[in-house]
C-alpha cells in the first residue's frame, strides 16, 4: 500500500467531486482515491494544518496512522516536511504581532470554548483515542477530561498573568516585572496521551501569547489533528497555530532548528530529549523537556495492602504500562512481601487484555510494532539477566488476538540493578524487588537516572512526611500509585527526566513568557541607581 499513489480527490476533478468521511471533523479530512488491482478504493487523509487552511504536504508525501488493536488504517495523512515548517512558521510569524495584543483574557475566551467543544464530543473524541492509541476507553475518555481541565484552567491564567511590583532603591521610582510571550514556538509530542499532552502545551502556549508551530506524534496525528480544528472552531485567529505531521528527522528537526522558533517544548523519550536539546542550545533557544522515567512504588510492612495493590495494578498495567508516571518498580517490606507478591500475581492473571473499547477489558494492545518489539526485547533481557519472570512474559497471538499488538502484563521478580528495573520499558513489565527497610527502599528508590514519580504506601505519618523529602522525584503520592497528576500542579522531573521545566499548573506559564523588569522614574530629573542615594 505504502507504494500506491494516492490523488487527493478535492484537487483532481476527473475523478469525481469530493465525498466527504461523516465524520464531524469534515475539513481535515479529504478522501483519497486510488487505483490498485482490486479496483479504485478510498480512504480518508489527514492533512496539515497552515495559517488557517488543512492543506496537503508540499511532497504529496503520506503515511499512515494505523488502530493498534486490529491494524486497521484509520487514516492516512500527510507527510510534511521542512518545507512546511517553513510555511508553518511563516504563517506563525505573521499572525503573532496581533495575537499578541489581544487581551489575555480575551485569548482566554477562545481557549474556554475549545474547552467546551471538548466537552461535547467527549465521548467520541474518546473513541478516537482509544482507537488511535489503544488505551482502554474509560482511560481515553479519562483523557479527553483532562485536556478540558487543563483548558479550563490555563483559561483563567489568562486572568492572572501575574508578575511583581516592589520597591526602588531610588525615590519616586517604581519598578516591577510584566510577562511577554516568547515568539514563536514548536510544540513536539508523544503518542502516549495524544490529546493531553498537546492540549497542556497548546493552551499554556496560546494563553501566553505565542503563536505555534506543532508536530504530534506519527502515531496519533488524527487525535492531535482534532484538537488543533477544535481551536480552529473555537475562534482562533488563522496562523496562530500551525500543525504539521510528520517525521521526527524532517518536520521534528525543523522546528528544532528553525532560526524563527525561540523556544522548543517537547515530550518523549530521553535519547530524543538529549539530541533536541544538544541541537537548539546551539542556537541559543529555550527548550522544555519531559522525558521518560523509572518511577518507584514503597509498599512498607505497615501498608494497608488492599489499598497497595490496587494502587500497583493500575499505576503498572494502565494504560498498558505506556505513561511517563507509570509503576514499573514496586518495592516491598520483606516482611509483607509474600502477602503482596501472591495476591498481586493472582490479581495480574486474572486481567482482562483484548478490546479496549469494550468498556469490561482492563487493558488493551500496546500502541504499535515497534514498541511492542522495543518491549518483548526487554522481557527477554530480564529472563536473560536472571530475573524470575513469575507471570505473563509473551505476546498474544490467538484467537481475537490474531491482529493487534497484545503483550500479556508481565511480573518479574527482581534484584536491583538488572537493566529491566533501571530503564524505561514503557509497557506492561513490573519488576518488583524485596527491601529490608526505608532506608534500603529510598536508596533503591533514588538509585536510577530518572525520577519523575514515586509513591509510599505506609501507615505512619512520619514516615510518609519523611519520604516527600527523601524521593528524588518532581512528583510524590502518598498511598496512591505513581498515576493521577491533576492538572493544577506542576508536572515534571529531576534527573534524565528533563532539564527543570515543569508543565501544567500555573508553572506553566513560565515555560512560555518573557519576564520583563520594568523601572520608572517619576522624579523628573535623572537618578543614577548605584551611584546617588
Ligand atoms: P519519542 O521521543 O520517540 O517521540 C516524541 C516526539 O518527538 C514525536 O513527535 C517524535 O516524532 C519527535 N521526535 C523524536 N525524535 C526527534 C528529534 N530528534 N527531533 C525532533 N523531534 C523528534 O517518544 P514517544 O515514543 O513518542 O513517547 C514515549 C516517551 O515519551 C516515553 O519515554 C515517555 O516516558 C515520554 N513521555 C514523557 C512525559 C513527561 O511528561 N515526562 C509524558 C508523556 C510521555
């Protein structure tokens, strides 16, 4: 397939005038048709987003965005390239000097109304999560919620905005500090939340003032591509945001190294993070980065285990394992270990894989090939290592599993320092290890290069107070899973897991502002600070 070729049908009218997809995102959806052996078929292309217009790439280039359940296209969409990001950021460059000037709560207004159209198709923009991603259909409503939370809320920092006044060391002086936005920025995105991790940098972005050149994920640009017509719909000015899909070495490195782009924030893995921020700091950009992590769960021997245990089989199989904050490590009492070990086993073994829009499974594929790849590659590592593998370890592959990327949620029994309780999986693997003490439990809870979420489960107050202090990470639950950030707090890491910014709550705005010091003199005559007084 990937050779055909593919004419978009709105430009080629000797093939017939267009038939649009019922679908209520109509205008970014063409419909392309092909001649193949099995005669002339159709299917739905994405396309990008410039100035204001769904436009093809300049390449004609496509790919396609598949459902990792059943390996169904769900679409196919275009292939920009530098070309593109080029128009994006011209269209990005001329649209700024006005959207600057408007008001921030007026820009606020906008972003309030594609809070509420994302209320309105929430279940249906739930639906193409789940089959775009494949996470289970209660998480992918779960997660269109959040970007309307997180909407609503950067809505009324709109309102806030704020910055200081203080005191001159000269007479009849003020001074204080007044936010400006950056310029022009790019927005880079994982697949793993494919509508909230955009929604958190799209709206921090566009409250601030910045206009955007954005570039989801290959995997889930339809997701993406629905937000951006969302703003669209909601009132956004054409050139304001800009999308364009596409490969990270073409489109990702464009806006990585684009002259006009002042300021890079990206989401997604560590060695991705590390060249993006070795390329932009040569030309002096601000960069944002969310990397990946090896987030740690205490289970201490006074831990109400119940509660423990539902805490790791969502914080380690949600999602399929794919969150940043997922549990990957569970580390537990000596003296509770066997308790939690043979209930958290039974428990893992009697979760339901398969079809994530039916809303009885308890986890679904993993999103694609090559993560599923990346992921059986890691489970044999650990066999290899010396781990006990104590459940699941294989892909599925019968009966309704015929197709899709189905991995069994996989328990290792493990001592700290192998590789699969060090790196990040990104999938349905826990490795659990057995501590002696909190002590031990910090130390092996520290002892990895990341350090983005951590979770205790104990009874004693001291000791949780004790631990907020003692994890080295930007996030810490006490007895809840490393899962469940809200969206009016920062959200970030220490370690590889960034490089200091933090996204969401009012942080956010942070990320995309100028602080401007502002002094005035209202003496009339001129004072010389440092000098007089
Ligand atoms: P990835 O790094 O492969 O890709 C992320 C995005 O960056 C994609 O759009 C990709 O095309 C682009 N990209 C990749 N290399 C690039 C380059 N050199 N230049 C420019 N663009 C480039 O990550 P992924 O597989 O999509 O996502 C999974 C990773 O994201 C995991 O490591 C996960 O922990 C991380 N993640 C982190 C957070 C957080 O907030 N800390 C949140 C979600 C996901």
């Amino acid at each position: 397939m990937g050779e055909k070729k593919y004419v978009d049908v709105q430009e080629e009218s000797s093939v017939g005038s267009p038939v649009w997809v019922a679908c209520p995102w109509r205008e970014r959806i063409g419909v392309l048709r092909f001649e193949s052996e099995e005669g002339v078929m159709e299917m739905r292309e994405c396309r990008l987003f410039i100035d204001g217009k769904w436009t093809g790439a300049s390449s004609q280039d496509t790919f396609e965005t598949t459902n990792p359940a059943t390996e169904e296209v769900l679409a196919r969409c275009a292939a920009g390239n530098e070309e593109d990001v080029s128009k994006a950021v011209d269209a990005a460059v001329k649209s700024f000097a006005d959207w600057k000037r408007v008001p921030a709560p007026k820009r606020g207004e906008i972003i309030l109304r594609a809070a509420s159209l994302l209320r309105q198709r929430k279940k249906s923009l739930g639906e193409m999560v789940t089959r775009e991603m494949g996470k289970v259909i209660a998480e992918g409503e779960g997660e269109v919620q959040e970007a309307i939370d997180f909407l609503e809320y950067i809505a009324g920092e709109g309102r806030r905005m704020l910055g200081e006044t203080t005191t001159s060391e000269l007479p009849n002086k003020k001074c204080m500090t007044v936010r400006q936005p950056v310029g022009i920025v790019g927005c880079i995105t994982p697949w793993n939340f494919p509508l909230a991790v955009p929604s958190w940098k799209l709206g921090a972005a566009l409250i601030a003032g910045n206009t955007i050149v954005f570039k989801p994920s290959s995997l889930t640009p339809l997701c993406a591509a629905a937000l951006v017509e969302i703003f669209q719909e909601a009132g956004l000015p054409p050139g304001v945001l800009n999308m364009v899909t596409g490969a990270a070495q073409t489109v990702g490195q464009a806006i990585v190294e684009g002259e006009r782009i002042r300021a890079v924030s990206f989401t997604g893995g560590v060695e991705a993070g590390r060249e993006i921020y070795s390329r932009a700091s040569k030309k002096l950009k601000r960069v944002a980065l969310e990397l990946g992590s090896k987030n740690p769960l205490i289970v201490m021997d006074d831990a109400d285990i119940a509660l423990a245990l539902e805490g790791i089989l969502f914080g380690a199989f949600g999602t399929s394992g794919q969150r940043c904050t997922a549990t990957s490590r569970v580390l537990v009492h000596e003296k509770v270990y066997a308790e939690v070990m043979d209930e958290l086993v039974r428990r893992t073994r009697g979760l339901r894989v398969g079809d994530p829009l039916d809303p009885s499974v308890d986890m679904g594929p993993v999103c694609g090939r090559e993560q599923e790849l990346k992921i059986l590659n890691y489970i044999d590592m650990g066999v290899k290592e010396g781990a006990r593998l104590i459940c699941g370890g294989r892909k599925l592959t019968k009966g309704d599993y015929g197709r899709g990327f189905f991995i069994e949620p996989t328990i290792f029994e493990a001592t700290h320092g192998l590789r699969i309780t060090k790196e990040e999986i990104f999938g349905p693997v826990l490795s659990v290890i057995k501590v002696g003490s909190y002590e031990e439990a910090i130390a092996v809870a520290n002892d990895v290069d990341f350090g983005l979420s951590s979770s205790i489960y104990t009874r004693d107050i001291n000791r949780a107070y004790r631990a907020i202090d003692d994890l080295e990470t930007g996030i810490t639950y006490i007895n809840a899973p490393t899962i469940g950030a809200e969206v009016h707090l920062p959200f970030g890491g220490v370690k590889n897991t960034g490089n200091g910014a933090r996204e969401a709550g009012s942080a956010s705005i942070g990320e995309f502002t100028e602080v401007k010091a502002v002094f005035i003199d209202y003496s009339g005559r001129l004072q010389k600070a440092q000098i007089e007084g």
